[in-house]
C-alpha cells in the first residue's frame, strides 16, 4: 500500500477567522460544463432500498460501472448457465444504461470452472480466493467466454454505451499469476470483445494506483516518466501496439488526497501515446475517492467538490466515484466505508456534495478570488449556479504534497536529507520547518521546495477550525436577486449529524435508519443577493450551491466576445457536429501535438464535421479568434 498523509481535523469552536471575497461574472462564459462534474459511479447496490434509491434518483451519470459479469461468472459453473442468469437480469442493465452516457463491465474474478487452480482459500484481496486471481485452464474457453457474454450484452440486449474492462486491480492481489500472463489475458479479452462487434470498447487495466505494476509500487511523491514506463500501464500500451491491439482506453483508480495524481496521469497517458506513434487513448477514471480514514468525516465531501474540478481540468473522459453502497455487509452506519450511501441507504455527506455539482448546467463562468478557495460557477437558461467549498484538508497533507509534486522529490528524498523517518511515521523536523520553528536555508532543490509549501502549511494549518466568511460579488449585477441555497453543513443537510443525533434521543439503529429515509432530501433555504452582494459563513469543509435567478443568464446578456461552443457526441466515430453560440465561425481542429489537422468553416450555429479520416485519438477544438482555449474530444 502506498503511504497517504492524512490528518482528522475536528471543528471544536466557532470563532469567525478569515474573510475571502469571491468575484463572479455571470457574463464572461468560458467553456460548456464538463462532463466531470456529473460523476459517474462504481454501481454495487448490497441492499433492496440501495438499488430502488438509484434506480428512482432521475440522475443520469457521465458513466456507471458494474461488476455483473464477475456475479453471473462465479454464481454459475458453466457458460449456459451463467449466460442464463445474465438474461434474468436484462431488464435492469437496460434500464442502467439508459441512466448513462458510458457503461462500463468489467471482466474479473475468474470462476472455479474456468480457473486453473482449484485452491479455494482467501486471496490477500478482500472477498477474492486464491483461484479467482489465477489464469485461466484453457486461454480458447476463456476467449470464447467473453465473446459469448460480449455478444449477449451487446447484440441481444442492445447496450450499444458497453464498456469493458480488463480486470480489477491487478496490483494490489487480484492477479497472481505473471505479468506476461497478465497481458495474454488482455489479449484474449480483447480478441473476444471485438469479435462480438469491431467497434465494441475494450481497455484496462483498471489499478489500483496508475503507476503501479503488478509486483511493483513507487514511492509515493512525483513519479518521473523513467519510473512511469515501469507502469502496468506502460506495459499494456507497449504491448497493444506490439500486438496490434491498443486499448481503446486506458483506466486506473486514485484513493488519495493527491489530486494531483489526476492530471499526472492523463499526462504521461497522452506523452506515452505520442512517444509510442499512437493516437491519444481514452482515459479513464474507473474510481475513485478519499483514503478510507477520511470517509464520514467532515472532509471528504467538500474533497468531492474539489476533485471534479482537478478531474474537469485533465483529458479524462469519464469518472466513477467507488461505490454507490458501502461494501461492508454489517448494519452499522456511517463507518469509514466506500459508499455514497450507506448499508441502510441514507444519503451520506458526500452523496449531497455529489448532488450539489449535478445541478451546474451551461456554461463555466469567470470566478476570481485573492485567497485559496474552491469553487465553480455556471450560467444557463435565467440561472446562475455558484458552489463554494471550504476545502481544508489537513496542512501537513497539503503542504507535503506541494513539496513533493512541484519540487519533483518523493518521500524518499525527503528522508534521506532527514526531515522524516517514513517507517516510523515520523514527520516532526518537516513540520518544524513548516511552523518556522525551524530555518533552513534556499541551499538545495529540496529546501527550496519545502521553504515554498511553508506559506501553504500555515494557511491550512490556520483555518482548519475556524469558519470562513465568502463575500460575494455578481460583477456587473446590481439589482435584488432571490436565490435558492443548499448547504452541506456540519448539521444542514447532513444525514450522517441526524443519525447520531437521533441515537443520543433514543431511536433504535433501525428506527432512525427508517426515520432518515423519508426524510434525506436536499432542503433548501431561500436567499436574496442585495445589490449584487452576498454573504455566507462556512464552517472547514462545508459546501454550499446557490442558484440565483438572473433574467438573461446564460442566455440573451451571454458575452458576445466568447464563443461557446458544444460538441457531440463525444466520443465521436465518424461525424461530430459542432453548435456555437456565434454563427458563421472557422474552427481549427487540431491533435494532442498541436498539429493542425483540420478547418472547418461553418455557415450557422451548427456544424456537422466528417472526422472519419483522423486517427483515434484526443483533439482539441478552437475557434479561429482565439477566444476559446480549446474543448477536448475523443475520435473513437
């Protein structure tokens, strides 16, 4: 396991500490919403009430992912019958799908009537046996297998947004067998998934960490490419391209605090395909969430608000929060696990600052804001939508990784110069340093990225535990604004605060499960911008959702200096159509190299582009003004 820095930080009083002006100008529109901030998510409903919430939710999800194959493939002990079982469940994949722009199935587990190892003890990987991490006896039955099931979900059950994916976490246990063989099950994957329909999507490797190999983890820190070309990922790209068969798209999984991680990913997946001679792949964000100590605690929804923003500014296509329901099997609520809900199906914290991001709609707006501050704001049909997060993740976290990421050093740099001792957890001399009561001199590389991230330490470290007030200014808006507002509070539409609260009044654990059931959704407060102003005091790491009526936003009073553009579908295959809130515009097309590969010249607000002749890829989209920085999409 990689080592993670994670600090509980706790609200123990409610001095008012700090004030950040947020400046917001409904008018200056900069690119559509991304489709990040309507996360998908890693669907393992455990209980009835837990797939009726989602099913009824009326969200429809940038993706869903599922693990029906691995449930149809180690319930059954043959191919007919866990083909049959598949087509007991048809009505509820279709209906999922309808739900979502990509829906992803993942090939895992391998079944004892496949397997070649007959040895059913525990595997290291929670609810796996050793015999599902192993290969196949027979690489032609495996092949046939996922051709039969691809068939199946495909073509007969007409799920034509099916993803597939090559296992699941292969390097943390899941796969015990070698590297090679690792590859050799990719391959027949892919062989029997595109044997069901050429066009059908097929990657992997879906790990843990996205630069991890099978038998082989980093250190936690900056990865350099050097140490990034060891990567399972590497080796699956190497290997497509050796094979003929590069993944249509690449996936890996983060569940640190590191948001870094995610563009550093998307990056080295893009320089690696341009250093391969390839077309840009998909990538593929499979899951992803906080580290398991900081689940149900105050800080992981606003870390969900901060995360879609680091994921909206990468090339990743597609993310799913892992999971749904929390994992574990036992009734106890709100206990550090997985899911957006829990095992009795309230609607956890997270789960609302998820909902919170799901009403942006439009177009980004231009927000300014002197001091650290997360947040995002949107503009469409007479509505603008404003989320403001009181991100305050612990400081040591935040300012070690500064040091690390933007000085390119990792944990094992900063012990053998002396500042921590990683075994024993010891990070005493850094945090002296941080606190400045420790000077060091701007001597080396790795002073000078530590004297940097000192500023950020103490900023974090001094609004852990005090609210913040954010006062706001609608730029160029100067009238009365009624608005309604959503905040997701240490008590405010906090189903995790209600629960332990009803306990202390006696409730039952059933009874105040029960209770907060009918009674979990959203409530709103009604608030009114006076002369374009307003004002609110968040406590650390609540989040809150304003939507302001303004007439003509996002629509009539939309500045006409930017072109707003919106492409679909994306991906595309052979035709993509291009609508732009400027008629009458040239558009450059242009791949991951900067190279130009195409210029459309349009006659009204929308386009239709035959794109069939470019290579599968990722391009960017400009406007010949230069008014627009660049909106990605896929070629598939």
């Amino acid at each position: 396991m990689r080592i993670v820095l994670v600090g509980l930080l706790f609200l123990t009083h409610f001095q008012i500490k700090g004030q950040t002006v947020v400046n917001v100008y409904p008018d200056t529109l900069v690119e559509l919403v991304n489709v990040n901030y309507k996360p998908g998510v890693f669907y393992v409903p455990k209980t009835d009430a837990g797939v009726a919430d989602f099913t009824s939710n009326h969200i429809y999800q940038n993706s869903i992912r599922t693990h029906v194959i691995e449930t149809v493939l180690n319930s059954t002990e043959n191919l007919t019958d866990c083909l049959a079982l598949l087509e007991s469940v048809e009505p509820a994949l279709v209906e999922l799908s309808s739900k979502c722009k990509k829906f992803v199935f993942i090939f895992e587990k391998m079944p004892a009537w496949l397997s070649s190892s007959d040895n059913g003890s525990p595997a290291m990987t929670p609810g796996w046996f050793v015999l599902n991490t192993k290969k196949p006896a027979s690489w032609t039955e495996w092949q046939a297998m996922v051709e039969a099931i691809t068939d199946k979900i495909v073509n007969d059950f007409g799920i034509e947004n099916a993803y597939f994916e090559v296992w699941n976490e292969p390097d943390i246990g899941s796969w015990t067998e070698s590297k090679a063989d690792y590859l050799e099950l990719y391959k027949r994957t892919y062989d029997g998934v595109k044997a069901a329909g050429s066009d059908i999507q097929v990657g992997g490797p879906a790990v843990n960490f996205w630069a991890n190999n099978i038998y082989w983890k980093p250190i936690a820190g900056y990865i350099p490419t050097v140490v990034a070309d060891s990567s399972l990922i590497s080796d699956l790209l190497v290997y497509g391209l050796a094979e003929s068969r590069i993944p249509d798209f690449v996936s890996w999984h983060n569940f640190s605090l590191n948001y870094q991680e995610f563009a550093f990913a998307t990056n080295y997946v893009n320089d690696k395909c341009v250093a391969l001679g390839i077309p840009s792949v998909e990538v593929m964000l499979s899951e992803w969430n906080v580290p398991s100590v900081i689940r149900d605690t105050p800080l992981a929804k606003s870390f969900m608000i901060k995360a879609q923003l680091e994921i909206s500014a990468t090339a990743i296509t597609t993310n799913m929060i892992a999971a749904w329901q929390d994992f574990s099997f036992d009734t106890e609520e709100f206990h550090h696990d997985y899911g957006l809900i829990t095992y009795g199906s309230i609607h956890k914290p997270a789960y609302n600052a998820i909902k919170l991001t799901n009403e942006l709609e439009g177009a980004i707006c231009k927000i300014t804001c002197a001091d650290r501050n997360v947040s995002v704001a949107s503009a469409f049909s007479d509505t603008l939508y404003l989320i403001i997060s009181n991100y305050c993740p612990p400081a040591l976290q935040e300012a070690v990784t500064q040091t690390l990421f933007e000085g390119e050093f990792n944990l094992n740099d900063l012990e053998a110069a002396g500042f921590i001792d990683i075994a024993e957890a010891d990070f005493t001399n850094l945090i002296e340093v941080y606190e400045g009561e420790t000077v060091i001199p701007d001597s080396s590389p790795l002073n000078i990225a530590i004297n940097e991230a000192i500023e950020t330490y103490q900023f974090y470290d001094s609004v852990a535990v005090y609210p913040r007030t954010y006062n706001i200014n609608l730029q160029d808006y100067t009238e009365d604004y009624l608005s309604a507002r959503y905040l997701v509070g240490d008590e405010k539409n906090n189903m995790q605060f209600r629960y332990d609260s009803l306990i202390l009044a006696g409730f039952t654990q059933e009874t105040a499960a029960e209770f907060i059931r009918e009674n979990h959704q959203l409530v709103k407060e009604a608030y009114t911008f006076s002369s374009g102003t307003g004002s609110i005091t968040l406590a650390p790491n609540e989040v809150v959702l304003f939507k302001v009526g303004i007439s003509g936003v996002g629509g009539e009073k939309e500045n006409q200096k930017n072109s707003i553009l919106s492409i679909y579908p994306n991906p595309a295959s052979n035709e993509l159509t291009i609508r732009s809130s400027l008629p009458n515009e040239t558009y450059f097309i242009y791949n991951l190299m900067g190279e130009l590969v195409k210029k459309v010249a349009s006659n009204g607000s929308s386009t239709d582009v035959d794109i069939i002749e470019l290579a599968k890829g990722v391009y960017v989209l400009q406007d010949g003004r230069g008014e627009v920085s660049g909106v990605k999409f896929v070629k598939e």
